[in-house]
C-alpha cells in the first residue's frame, strides 16, 4: 500500500512537472513552480526528487512510457497475423501522434541537457536504446525480416525517423513540409524492401 501511495505521487509530481514545462519551458519550471501548480509543499517534491536532475531523469522516463504507445497498434496486429503491415508500420513511425503523446519542447529541451549532464546522457541514451530495441523486436517477428540483421535494420531506421522529425520540426509550410514527409517515408520503405528482396 505505501509503494503504490509512493509510485501515484512520484508520478502526479512528474506530470506536473511535464505539463509546466509545456507551458513555461524546462529550463523555468522550478521546483517551487511545481510545488505551486500542485498545491504542495516544495519540501514534498525534494523528498521524492531531492534534484530537479533527479526529476528531468525520471521525465526521460515518463517520455519512453508515452513513446512507446506508438508501437501498440503494430504489436495488436501482429499478434493477428505472422507477417508484418510494413506499410502501418510507416505510417506508425511517422504519425503525428508521437506529437500528441509527448511535447517536442520538452522533448528537445531535455535533449539539449545531454551535452552538459552525463547522468542525463546515460537516460537519454537508454531511453532511444529501448525504442530500437522494441522496433528490434516487432522486426523479429516478421517471418522475412526477421531473417536478416534486425537489429542493425532498426538502427537505420531510427536514424531516418530521428533526423526527419528533426528537421521536419522547423518547417512551417505545409505542402513543403508533406513533401519532405513522404520523402523521409520512402526512405524508411526502401530500407525494409531491401531487407526483403535480399531475402
């Protein structure tokens, strides 16, 4: 009863944090802010999270669990069918949703710490390792793709959908930007089409 009375309020404070950071950006949602939102004591957050370093690592966290419903709608199919959708698979990796289930800000604005915090590296680092690693395993599953290097396949792709949403970011036109989108798609088809035919 006590660790599930711990886990509720470990995560109602890293929302809290998260939404805040959606609206006044990472780097000013302090813990008294937090605190504030969510009418507690700031002495509270710092007995769970006694740094707000402690607190971006387990938002690095809170962001993998969000990140990976993208997945969900790939693994009920193929627990349906032995042969992956490759095309739903695509339309996965790229939807829109992944905006939906987290904020780019956010998203980013932890990004960014890495370059200065090893701790928060080493999250950030595990968080995309687990993202590899479920696509690594839906690749699997596949009987033709799942012959082939799926490991290396899921890395590739990463590195596609990664430096897509990267860049697709600071495109604003619409028809540019859905242009540039189909591009980054076929990318990612050709990649698994190679896989295939070699098969």
């Amino acid at each position: 009863m006590k660790n599930s009375i711990r886990a509720a309020r470990e995560s109602e404070i890293v929302e809290g944090f998260y939404k805040l950071a959606q609206e006044v950006g990472l780097e000013n949602a302090s813990i008294a802010k937090i605190a504030k939102r969510l009418e507690i004591p700031p002495s509270l957050i710092m007995h769970y999270f006694p740094t707000k370093d402690i607190l971006i690592q387990e938002l690095i966290t809170f962001i993998l669990e969000h990140y990976q419903l993208i997945y969900e709608p790939i693994l009920t199919q193929l627990s349906t069918s032995k042969s992956l959708d490759v095309d739903n698979l695509v339309e996965r990796l790229f939807s829109r949703e992944w905006n939906l289930l987290f904020d780019d800000g956010v998203f980013y604005s932890c990004y960014a710490l890495t370059f200065r915090n090893p701790t928060i590296r080493e999250a950030y680092k595990d968080l995309h390792g687990a993202l590899r690693r479920t696509l690594d395993e839906i690749l699997q599953q596949d009987p033709v793709l799942g012959k082939g290097d799926t490991e290396r396949l899921a890395e590739q792709i990463f590195v596609v959908v990664e430096g897509a949403y990267y860049y697709l970011g600071m495109i604003d036109d619409r028809v540019e930007y859905a242009t540039k989108l189909e591009f980054f798609k076929q990318q990612v088809i050709d990649l698994l089409k190679v896989v295939s035919v070699g098969e």
